[in-house]
C-alpha cells in the first residue's frame, strides 16, 4: 500500500502542481459547452451506428444474393441426376 501511496503523491506533483493551468476563458467555456457537445456527440453516435448497421445489412443482402447465384450458375453445370 505505501507503494500505490508513493506513486499517487509523485503522479499528484507531476499532474496536478507542476501542470499548467487552463485559461480561463477556455475553463469557462468548457464548463458551459460541455453538456451539449456531449449530447451532439451521443447524437452523432447513435447516427453513425445506424448507418453503420444499415451497410452491414446491405452487404449481407448482397452476398446472399451472390451466393444464391453461385448456387444456381454451379447447378446447371452439373449432370443430370440419374
């Protein structure tokens, strides 16, 4: 335990005292944007998985359609069965 300790003061010296500061225009900004550049993300997430959902299934579409060719265009080659 005392190494987590030792590690979380020398983490603390280099993250928090020796960081610099945020401007405070920058500060301000973020804390009153944040929320909603955070919903505009979700937003444009869950868009992107739909259409991301929506090509995967036109691919699959696809390639039932390419293997149901296959199977046609292999079937009149073969013989006749006796």
């Amino acid at each position: 335990m005392a190494d987590v300790n030792g590690l979380e003061k020398q983490l603390n010296d280099v993250f928090g005292k020796q960081a610099p500061k945020m401007p405070k225009g920058l500060y301000d900004f973020l804390v009153q944007y944040a929320p909603i550049l955070t919903l505009v993300g979700a937003v444009l997430t869950a868009w992107s998985a739909l259409v991301l959902w929506q090509l995967a299934h036109s691919a699959d579409t696809v390639v039932k359609w390419a293997m149901i060719s296959a199977v046609h265009t292999v079937a009149k080659r073969l013989p006749p069965a006796i």
